[in-house]
C-alpha cells in the first residue's frame, strides 16, 4: 500500500473536458445492475420503478464562489433556489417532487443565524412546492459554503418525458421567457463593483426587479406540468433549461438522435430583459442561448397540438424537430442559417 | 430588496451546538406534508413508503481537509468510502442499498486521470455492494474536493429498524470490533508528519494493515445484515458506529426513551489496534468509544436470542437496556460505574 497519493504522469486537466464531456468520460463504463433502476445517467432525473409510478431523483451542488456570490445573494434566497433548481429537474421528467436531502458543508464563518436564513428558504421552498425535507447531513469546510441538494419526485410510468423521445417534425416550444436571470447577475455583479469603489452609495436598482428576482428566486417550472397534464398532452421530449437554450437544444437533438432547428424571432426575451441587455451592450438573444440560469422548460409535441400553443403566453414555438442528416441550426433575423453550437455556462470550462 | 446580505447583529457559533444541536435547531419546526414520507430527519436513513417496500434515502458529505487528507488517502480508496460509508446507514436500517447519486466539487488542481481514480474506487464499491450509480452534479469549486452521496435502499415494510424501538432487558451488540479506524488515522498522520521531516523516509506500516484498512476502506455491515436476515431476528433499533459507541449509545438511548449500560470488559478490540493504542499510550478502549468511522451496527435485541448471540465472533454483546430513569452508563473493568457521555467525532466542533 503506498503512504502517499502517486502523482500520475499523466495530467489532463478537467476544463479540456467540460462538464458533460467530464460526466461522458467517467460514466462510459458504468453498467446498471439492479432491475429496478429505469434510467441512471444522462438525463435531468434517474428514473426508478417503484411498483406502481416511476420515481425520480437528481442531486445538484451549488458552491460559493462558483455558482453564488453572498456579497449580493440574501442566504434565505440561496436556500429557495437551492431547492427550486432540483425541483426544476423534476419538472423536465414531468413528474410532482415530493421530497429533498439537503447536504451542507460551511466553514466557521458561518453563524447558527446566517444558517437560520438558509434554511428559512429552504423550508420556504418546500412548502411551495410541497416538497418534504426528510434528511441531510451537515458538517465543517475549510473554506466556503457547499449546498447539495438531492431531491425526489414521482410520474406516473406512462407519462415520464426523457430527453430521448423528439421526433421530427415535432414543435419545439419553451415556456416563459429566457436571458433575464443572466442580465439580473450582470447588474448584481456591476452594483457590486461600484460599491466596492464608493461604499456610501446606495444601489440603483429601479425597474429592474423581474432580473433580479429572476436571478435571485428563480421558480420551477411547476405550473407548466400542471397546464401540460391539463391539455392531457405528454411532451415527446424534455429538458430544463439551466445553461441557457444552445446547450439544451443540443442535449435534446443528441439524446433523440435528430436535428432542431430554432429561429431567433421566436426566442422569448421579455422587455425588462431587453432594455438591460441594450443597457449593457449585450444581444438578449446572445444572453438567451448561452446565459443559463433560467430554469424554464424546453420541450417537445406533436405538430397535432399546435393550436393549443400557437397563442398561449406561457408557451413559445421556437423550432422544430428535424432529421439527424440537418444538423442543429439557429435562423437568424434576416433569414441567414447558422450551425448552433453550445456556448452555455459551464462550471469546469470557466 | 436589499443587495448586500446584511449582517446580523446576532452571532452564535455553529461550534456552540455542535452537528447534533444544529441539526435539532434547523429541523426543530419541520413538517411532513407527504403522507409517503414515514420518516423524515432523526435516523440513519428516511423512509418513503414506496407500495409493497419502504425506500430508504441518506447522504454524507466527505470534505478534504475535514474528512480526509489526500496526503495519505488514495483517491481510489476515497472513492470506495465514500460509498461505503452511505451503504452503511442503509445496512442500518436494515435495508439493501440499491442506487446512489454522486455530487463533487473539486479545484482545478484536480486532472482526469485523478478523478478517473476516484471514480475507481466508486465503481469498485458499488459492484462490491450491487448498487448503481445513477447520476449525480460535477462542478468546479475554489478550493479543495468534496463528494455529497445520496444512497436509496429498500427494506420490506415489516423489517424496517428505527434507532427508537429498544425496549427495556434487550441486549445490545455490536459487530466486528472497534477503535482501528481511529488507530489506523493515527498512524498515518504520524507517518505523514515524519515524512514531512525526512522526506527520503519510507514508511514503515509493517504488522498495520489492518487497522490501515478499517481507516482506508471501511466496508459497511451488509454481511451482518444477511446473517440476521438468515437467523429470522429483526433488531429492536439499530444505528451505526461512525461518530464512536459512545455517540452511538447517547442516539439509541435518546430516540427509544431508555437507558443503555455497557461494559468496558465486552468492548471488541482486535489486538492489533490493542497494540497500537499502547504504542501510542493510548487507551484502546477510549479509542473505541469516541474515536470513529468504524461502521459497525450497533443495535439491540430481545434477550430470548441471547443463545444465538453468546459465542459469535461476529457480534458482541456489549450491554444491555434499562429504564430511562436510570440514564447511560459505563461499568469500568474494576465494576465501578460512570455516566456515559459522547465524546466522538463532531466534525462541527473541531
């Protein structure tokens, strides 16, 4: 037994990989074993059967320094998202989460009252999305604060959507609208910068509260589940929108095994985003594709159900589905095609 | 909205109450909504009513620097404790772990070929265990590696084993031996701190292995589970020793509404550990009873098995169940008796 870690010789570093090319390397081996796991890796939720309904479960990390600043993010707000961006993945299965762990590791600079704020948003969470805290564990960093959140959900087995099924021709619609949690850490991290130089000054954030609440509070996707079980219509394919539309568009025409097509008309931004972007000289559809965070739904439907979403607010037709052979494709404004390529967020590429 | 947190006038260090009493704090005013979720915090593992079975769910965060030092511990073997240690609470419950989820975030001092290593050892154990890695979250961090493993296991409704249910005359026992993990510890910081020295030094950790082995890759008690299974004996409360027995003891105590006396002369200790102790002038059985990460169950029986119990070298019984009133003790070998009080590892008071 060797006393001290070999250095290998061999020294790839992570960011050549990025996340998904990382998670590909690590599980391409990985062979499932018990009869009940339905699906392990590789979508937003593994998929367990459990008799009747199928269960769901996902875990996320959220680290400071990587995914949050608390020198803007209230610890109540940290806790709500911790567990509305887990809930999120529950959404893109098309199934209700019912309970979470919550895995925290803090170092002592953290207070017993700082951890009273997360954990009231964390409660807060669970009781809007009725979701149960049942365990967790909870210890010592040397430095920072770590939230690990595991959550568990439930879909009737004929109703579970995976990020497999798209089909062509099919729509390609996305809920809500997309780029504002984005643009809301941009002005965070601007505010940010002018109080380090001049602390006396109060923030300037008028008119900006949908961004910053979008940034700061973002919402799962439940009440789109709700409308789509309503209409009684089960999406052939989807996904959550985390690391902005590009990224999932691209996860979505690769685990269906066809090409999407999305046209830049159609991308949802709403006009508080808008105004902000042009503010900051950004292209909103740019923050749209690559900014992440939003935690809206991408998903996939039978043409047959196009009246149902031609005029509905909370659902925008943005592409189609089509054959593998075309590739993945952005139309812009003026009509000119693009290959679309990921440009989204990405933890370990940064 | 307020930008910047604000800073409470109120600072309670989190060391104040240790992992136990934050946990009781931050849960105090929990509320189940799900009528599926049986149990929530307050046990090694949840339990999620499931249909025909009970689900069981658990995490463990492992923290470099806190929980281990990648100075002496193989990223392989950590890999394989890491899953270990969460099979573990599902063995004590009970239950057979079926699947788990892996969060880590890690520096980017971190390479492929490193996290290929870990991944090794996770693969290693999960074949070991017949569990599935079904998904999990990767991301970067600023500093340092931290695995979150979320374990689901299963048990048959009526086989379930809560830390609350020894009755007063039951016998307590505890499997395998204790107090090599911590031995095993003590040995390579001492190698390690030599090395430092003279680093032109090998270690010597001839005669070691073993207790190098409880702290490197500690295996979880899913072989005692099958023996009870096989003998037909359902345990009154189970838990398991990874905080030191006399943590433990406090845990079944406490949640079963009774009093536990235990006896140093039936403390298992292998002699190697025995050994070491004295060369570290240490007390093995101080050793045993605070110092941790051994996962072995303790749990308590009915006294008619006692027959089936008396001269298994598997399982000692180490004492027996009384009235509350009577509280925790601990008959030293000379018959004289002591409070029992928890002195294990708290990673919160460091």
């Amino acid at each position: 037994m060797s006393l001290l870690e070999e250095k290998s010789q061999n020294t790839t570093p992570i960011s050549q990989l990025g996340e998904f090319g990382l998670i590909d390397h690590l599980t391409k081996n990985n062979k499932l074993k018990n009869e009940n796991t339905i699906k392990g890796v590789g979508d937003d939720a593994a998929v367990i059967d459990i008799g009747d309904k199928y269960q769901l479960v996902s875990t996320d990390l959220l680290v400071e320094g990587v995914h949050f600043d608390l020198g803007y993010m209230p610890l109540k707000h940290l806790g709500y998202k911790s567990v509305a961006v887990n809930v999120s993945d529950i959404c893109a299965m098309n199934g209700d989460a019912k309970q979470i762990t919550v895995g925290l590791a803090m170092s002592n600079r953290f207070t017993v009252e700082a951890l009273d704020e997360l954990y009231a948003g964390i409660y807060l969470a669970c009781e809007h999305y009725g979701v149960d805290l049942v365990g967790g564990d909870t210890t010592s960093s040397t430095v920072g604060l770590m939230i690990s959140v595991t959550v568990l959900g439930e879909v009737e087995k004929e109703n579970v959507v995976y990020r497999s099924g798209a089909k062509i021709n099919d729509l390609v619609i996305c809920t809500g609208d997309l780029g504002a949690a984005y643009l809301g850490l941009q002005l965070l991290n601007r505010e940010k910068e002018m109080f380090k130089e001049n602390p006396t000054m109060q923030p300037d954030l008028t008119g900006n509260d949908y961004v910053l609440q979008r940034q700061l509070k973002p919402e799962a996707g439940v009440k789109y589940i709700k409308i789509l079980k309503d209409l009684d219509i089960i999406p052939t394919s989807m996904i959550d929108i985390s690391d902005g539309l590009s990224s999932e568009v691209l996860h979505l025409s690769k685990s269906s095994k066809v090409g999407i097509t999305i046209h830049e008309d159609k991308i949802p931004v709403d006009y508080t985003t808008m105004n902000l972007a042009n503010e900051f000289n950004m292209n909103p559809i740019t923050c749209a594709l690559s900014g992440g965070e939003d935690y809206e739904l991408l998903f996939t439907i039978s043409q047959v159900h196009y009246d149902k979403f031609k005029k509905d607010a909370d659902f925008t037709i943005v592409g189609y589905v089509t054959d593998a052979s075309e590739g993945n494709n952005f139309i812009a404004k003026d009509g000119t095609s693009h290959p679309l390529t990921a440009q989204g967020w990405d933890a370990l590429k940064k």
